[in-house]
C-alpha cells in the first residue's frame, strides 16, 4: 500500500485533496504497489488512469471526510479498467492510511457491457423545428431506490408532461427519461451524440432537473450566466435568460433561492456541450447547508442537504413535499412559458454550434461523482 497525495487531516471543505489527479503525484511510486486515493477535485477515472500508468497493481479511494462525504465510496469510473479499484469509507482510509498497513487485495467484479433505454415522448402540437426539451434521469446508483436522487426529477418531469401534453403549443414539447446518468451520463450523452445534427439543431434549449426533493433543501438555480463566480463559466447564450425566468418564478411566490455551479455534471452536459442554452434546479445532494440558507430556506445548518444521498435511505421518506411542489411549479411554469413563446432564450447559432461539435468530436465529461 502507498499513499497518494493524501489531505489528512481532511480540508474544511469538499475537494480540498487533489489525490491522484496529477501523474506528479505518483513521483517515487513504487510499481506493484496498491495506490491509496483519496476523494476530491478530479473524476475517479483520473485518479485511477494516472494510478495505473504508474503501475499500481490495484486502487483504493477513500471518501474524503468532510461531512456529507465519510460513508463508503460507491463512485463509478465510467469505463472499465485493467487493474482493480475498490471504494471505501474515510473511517477505512484513514487506517489505511497508516505506515505500518499491509493490504492484500482480492476482488471478484463483473465487467460486461449493458444495454439501457432512455424513455423520449414527444407533444404532437407546435412547431417540430423549436423544440422545448426537458428531461430527468431514471436510474439510481445500487446502494439505494434513488426516490430524491432522481425520483424527484423523473416524477415532476411526468407530473408536466401529462399536463401539458394535452395543450396545443406554439414550440413542441419533448421530455426525456435518462437512463445510467450515474454511471457517467450515458443516456444523455449517446442521445446527443446520435442525434443527426439536423434534429439537434432542432432543440432550442434544455431544462434539467436532478434531485428537487431534497429534505434540508435550498432552492437552488443553476447558474447559467456565471453571475456567482465560482466554479464554471457561464453556459451557451441563453442559459443566462433560462435562469433568470427561474428566479422570476421564485420572485413572484417570494421565495428565496440561490445559484448552484453550472458543472455539466448532470444530464444537461451534454447538451450545453453542443452550444444549447439549458438551465435547471437543484435542491441539494451531500453538501452542508450554510447557516445562510438555513435563514433563507428553513432546515438545519450544517447538514447535508440530501443525509441520504446515494444510500438505502433515499426512500419515499426522504422527500420535502413543500421543495417537490414548488419546483414541480418551476418546471411547469418554464415550460409553459417557452412552449407558447416566440422569442426563445439566445442567438439561433444551434447550426453552427453542432457543425463545430461534429469537427471537433467534443462530448459531456463524466462526472466522477458521487455527485460531486
């Protein structure tokens, strides 16, 4: 065993340690040795490649240790790899951690490709060349039902298009069901990049809703114009508008909400990729709420958000009706506002945005999450 960059004790925050996400931080490793990892910064498949290409025989990734982020690791890497790679709590890792640890490592893993079905309904009213998308991801990871994470999305994303689906629009609505976004947006992913350039020249912006149930939630937005100014730059021209009629919505009930980092790591990533605006809402996963939103949103401060994000608690009981109902009202509300509009968030630069993307072979990231 050889540790790798490791931040122990852990940094006050999320992505404090960077373990194994450069080749220097396997400077001195010792080939055939098993690499201890450490959560944070970087997609797991980084880690693991940069470990590999060093020449450990194995790989162990340990949570990080923040609240929010102890319990066993259930990760993907999104691809399969040559060399074994377990995940563990941060309780473990930090006993395997010790110099004086010993590990052999024994696994017994099935690698095989699958086949998933993404679930596509089009509206047969309005105009088949602006095309309203919104869609949520059915899967959850195995520890658990995934009723917040993503039965929330999936089950506000019905609740509309069955309302909806019965009203003569002027732009056409079409609502996606993912399939294996956990295991690095795969359904969406395969959809955008076999979508023929025409058709997805079509699809004039993308709504996303991924987790919108959360039990300690905060109205969170995604923030497509970088107005917050952390994390990732702004998203394709007129993600900025879909946030601002989010935060309209919210305005208009007097309810408080906040902005959360427009990442890409969710479904709509590969959409944004593509150069087509998208926007979305959020109620929290494993991060800690501030004692901010605790004022704002109601809930206790300095718990997760979601404390049952990715386990087998993520049952119809960890759900806030009050944050499903209000965000179910959100995404009704956006979709009836740009089914009826003529005048749909940005530049009608689509065509050139997917001539680009075929030159370029650009796809999402996958998102080495745990969410996060």
């Amino acid at each position: 065993m050889q540790n790798v960059d490791l931040v122990l004790p852990p940094g006050p925050t999320p992505s404090s340690s960077s373990s194994g996400c450069e080749a220097s931080d396997f400077a001195g490793f010792t080939p055939g040795n098993i690499a201890l990892l450490q959560r944070g910064t970087c997609n797991f498949i980084v880690k693991v490649q940069n470990a590999q290409a060093a020449g450990a025989a194995a790989a162990i990734i340990f949570n990080e240790g923040q609240p929010g982020r102890t319990d066993t690791l259930l990760g993907n890497l999104g691809e399969p790899v040559p060399i074994p790679v377990l995940g563990t709590s941060f309780a473990v890792g930090q006993e395997l951690a010790s110099a004086t640890t010993v590990v052999h490592l024994k696994t017994d893993t099935i690698s095989e490709m699958r086949t998933t079905h993404n679930g596509i309904a089009d509206s047969k009213w309005g105009d088949p060349n602006k095309v309203v998308m919104s869609g949520a991801h059915l899967d959850s990871v195995p520890a658990g039902p995934g009723i917040n994470d993503d039965g929330s999305g999936s089950a506000a994303t019905l609740a509309v298009a069955e309302a909806l689906g019965k009203i003569p629009t002027r732009n056409k609505l079409r609502f996606a069901w993912w399939s294996a976004e956990e295991l690095g947006l795969l359904g969406s992913t395969f959809y955008v990049d076999t979508l023929p350039a025409a058709d997805l020249a079509k699809i004039k912006l993308y709504l996303n809703h991924d987790m919108v149930g959360s039990p300690n939630y905060a109205f969170k937005i995604y923030d497509g114009d970088d107005s917050d100014g952390a994390g990732s730059p702004a998203g394709p021209p007129g993600s900025d508008e879909i946030e601002k009629l989010f935060e309209k919505y919210f305005d208009t009930l007097r309810q408080g909400h906040n902005g959360t980092d427009f990442d890409g790591r969710s479904d709509y990533g590969p959409f944004i990729a593509t150069g087509i605006p998208a926007g979305g809402l959020f109620t929290g996963a494993e991060g800690i709420k501030t004692a901010e939103e605790a004022a704002l949103f109601g809930g206790t401060a300095g718990e997760p958000y979601d404390p049952c994000y990715h386990q087998a608690c993520d049952t119809t009981a960890n759900i806030n009706d009050k944050a499903l109902a209000l965000n179910t009202g959100a995404i009704a509300a956006a979709t009836v506002v740009y089914g009826f509009t003529s005048d749909l968030p940005g530049p009608d630069t689509r065509a050139a945005a997917t001539t680009r993307r075929a030159a370029t072979g650009t796809g999402a990231d996958l998102h080495g999450r745990a969410k996060g």
